[in-house]
C-alpha cells in the first residue's frame, strides 16, 4: 500500500543505497530480465537530453498529444468523475485551464508559448538520483508480462528503501517519429548489438513532495456481478 509513482522533483545530491542497487539487479536476473543503472552527470545527462527531445517529440505529434489529452482530467471535480487518466490538479494548470489558456485539445506547436508551458512542467522531471532500466532478450507475450512484473518488484523493493521511481517512457515508444530517441537510448545504454528490448527507463531517487497515491476506479466500478 506504501508504493505510489512519485512524479514530483527528486532532490540532486543523495546518493541510492547499495544495497538497493544489488537487489535490483538481482530481482530482475530472477524474471529474466538484465537492469541497469546510470548515476553521476556523465551517465546521466545523455538519458536527460534523449527523454527531453522524447516528450518534446511526443506532444508535438498530434496524434500522440491528443491520445494523452483525451485522458487529462484537470482539477478535482474531473479526477472523481473519472479517476483513471492523467490527473493534473495543480493551481496554476487548472487556472490556465478555467481561463481558457489551456485547452488540452490544442497541440503544442513548435516555438510557440503553450509548448514552452508543456516544457516547463517535464524540467523537474530531470531531477533524480539515477536513471534504472530494465532490458529484456526477447520480446515474447509472456517476457511482456515478465516486464512488468520485473518493475514492479523493483518498485516494491525501492519501496521498502525509501526510494521512489517513476518511469519515463517516452523515448521507449515505437512511432516512427520517435526513432531518433529510441536509438540515440539504445546506443547510450549500450542495447543495441544484442537484440534486447528496452522494457521500462525510470528515474529514482528521492521526491521533494509527498503527494499521495494516484487516483483509483473502485473495484466495484469494475466487476459485473
Ligand atoms: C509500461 C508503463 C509505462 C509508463 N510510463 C509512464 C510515463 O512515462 N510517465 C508517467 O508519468 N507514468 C507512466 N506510467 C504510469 C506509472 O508507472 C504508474 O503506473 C501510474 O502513475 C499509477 O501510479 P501508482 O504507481 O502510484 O499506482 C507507466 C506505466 C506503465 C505500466
């Protein structure tokens, strides 16, 4: 029950225990799975500059921003009626927002004010105390659900460290317009020659917010009885 998705800044300057960084690798190996973790501003800004251009990439494809858009549910009366999708309650998007400065069905468009404004929000998500990713050999059905089970091990086990993750997957996406990132993260991370697949990137470290957990469907919502 303790394990959410912190998506808030990290702070810069701790350090993740090492013996957390064993356990990762360990947990993965047990699924299947090879992980990795990049830490220190040589191994880091790469992934920084490949997830930055990603997200750029992403939310100034139309179809891409607006299959997320669709999802938005800005401020608390949309996030009860439909507590599924991307929740966005901050003060200052929710008045844009109710202003009528910020109308989830228009695309950022290069070099214009709102893409800044988008930009502006994925700037704290370059904080973290590391990037972990998690490869797999093949990329059968059943290595798929190995994937996620793999993650959430890894977050359980961060969990219980006091660590928080929160993966950015952008760069990991398979459209084409998203191939530069994609191979520009495989080269970094140095997946290519083997025919892995990169299953999850996430930054970890240590939040500077405690937000609470992610809004949830109750299960009643979702069985038929
Ligand atoms: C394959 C996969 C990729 C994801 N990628 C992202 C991502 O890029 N950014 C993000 O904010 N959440 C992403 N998420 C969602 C979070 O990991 C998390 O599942 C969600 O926010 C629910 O929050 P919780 O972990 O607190 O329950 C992804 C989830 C999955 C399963």
């Amino acid at each position: 029950m303790l394990r959410h998705t912190r998506k808030t800044a990290y702070a810069s300057d701790r350090t993740l225990p090492d013996n957390l960084v064993r356990s990762w690798a360990d947990s993965a190996s047990r699924f299947g799975l090879r992980s990795g973790l990049a830490t220190g501003a040589a191994a880091m800004d790469p992934i920084r500059r490949i997830t930055r251009e990603a997200y750029e990439i992403e939310v100034t494809t139309a179809r891409t921003w607006l299959e997320s858009a669709r999802l938005m549910r800005i401020g608390p009366g949309a996030i009860a009626a439909n507590p599924d999708g991307i929740s966005m309650n901050s003060p200052m998007v929710r008045l844009l927002h109710r202003i009528g400065l910020f109308d989830p069905m228009e695309v950022p468009a290069k070099g214009s004010s709102s893409l800044q404004r988008v930009m502006e929000h994925w700037m704290p998500l370059e904080t973290a105390s590391g990037f972990l990713w998690l490869a797999s050999p093949d990329n059968t059905r059943s290595m798929q659900v190995a994937s996620g089970r793999a993650y959430v091990r890894a977050h359980l086990l961060a969990t219980a460290a006091g660590v928080d993750m929160h993966p950015l997957s952008q760069a990991l996406q398979e459209f084409p317009e998203m191939r530069g990132p994609r191979e520009a993260l495989y080269q970094t991370l140095d997946l290519g020659a083997a025919d892995q697949t990169l299953q999850m990137l996430s930054r970890v470290g240590f939040a500077t917010e405690a937000l609470g957990p992610s809004p949830r469907r109750s299960l009643d919502s979702l069985l038929r009885i």
